[in-house]
DNA sequence: CCTTTAGATTGATGGACGTCGATAAGTCTG
DNA sequence: CAGACTTATCGACGTCCATCAATCTAAAGG
C-alpha cells in the first residue's frame, strides 16, 4: 500500500470517525435526498456545526450536495462507500 | 443509528483516519504476524510513535499484540474488520 | 549482577479539530 | 425593493492529537 494511498483512505476514514459525521451520513445514506435543514434537529447542533460537517463528508467524497432554490441537498456516494469497505476486507 | 452506537463505530473509523495507521494495519494484516520492531523502519516514525499508533488500533479492537520474549507479536482482528466493512454497506 | 535490547510511558509542543456566535451571500415572497 | 429564510464562511476558544526526546520496565545473555 503506497503513502499516498493511505492518505487518501485516511482521508475518507478520518471523515466516518466522528460520531456527529456518521449519524450524519447514515440520516443521508437512509433516504434518497436530505437538505441541511433537516439535519440540524436530529443532530442537536448548531447550523455552522452542521454546515462544517457536511463539507468535511463532501471533501471525503462521501457526500454531494446540489443546491435547488434556497436548499441544498445531499445525498451519499455509493461508490465511495464501497471503495472504503473493500479497503477494509480485500 | 443511535448514538452510543455511532460512538463505538467512530472510535474504530477515527483509529483508520491516520495515514500512519493505515499502513501499519496493511502491513500487520498482509503477515501472520508483526512484532513492533518491524515496523518502525517501513514506518519511518520513532519507536515512541509506534507505540502510540499500535495502541489506538489496539484500543479500537482492531489489532491484538501477545508479548513473547522481548517481542509484542501484532496481528490483526478480522471480526472487527468485518464488522466495519459492513457497517459501510448494510 | 550488569549490559543490552524491545517496548511502554511520560512530558512537552505545535498543529489540527469540534463547536458556536456573528456575519455574508444567495433565494424566495409579498 | 424589503424582509424572511437557508446555507456558507469567518473568528475565536477550548480540547484533542501526532510527534519525539527522555525515562522507565521487563526480558535475554554473559
């Protein structure tokens, strides 16, 4: 496994190792789309908390996000999701 | 997800978000068996910083030492591995 | 014993991270 | 346009983390 492998990986890892990012995902992962505000009142955080969190997920490539109107919307990357699992049993 | 779940798997997700981490644990789960002393060189960090990552991947289950000798034998733990891979893709 | 060796622990330090209030930027509605 | 609304960004603060030098513990060999 190459350094620069690892750090992409540990990228995405760092990203699923907070519990407020897995939540997170997982609210998104769950249904097809979800908009910020519907995050903030499961997560109990503050919108600047959730905003920075949702970067940090899209940054990972684990989230995108689409804005439509006043909203953005989220929705997880499969792809990614599956890339990180396969790391962990080969 | 609740929350205290969300927890243990952050945890095991944050010990895997550290690029030094993620290659001792390739490198631990590639062999039977690693013993510290054989680390540090493809690591190229200190001995003391060997010891510290070793310990957060121990703490987050995710690989086991057995102290012979002089030695502390690591190797890792598939369950744990398993468990995380399919936490990514239920 | 004494020395050497492997590894853990401690202490210090510089940097990264999570959090929130305040503010800015873009968007809908009246 | 004015005002309400959604999200992103900035600034600040406290905490956690990665790293290494120094020290300590335990074990093997002479």
């Amino acid at each position: 496994m190459s350094r620069s492998d690892a750090l992409d990986m540990a990228e995405v890892f760092a990203a699923l190792g907070d519990p407020v990012r897995l939540q997170m995902l997982s609210i998104i992962a769950a249904s097809h789309e979800v908009c910020s505000c519907n995050l903030e009142g499961p997560l109990a955080k503050s919108q600047p908390t959730i905003s920075h969190h949702t970067r940090v997920l899209a940054e990972a490539g684990l989230i995108v996000g689409e804005k439509r109107g006043r909203w953005t919307w989220w929705r997880s990357v499969p792809e990614r999701l599956d890339m990180a699992s396969r790391f962990l049993e080969p």
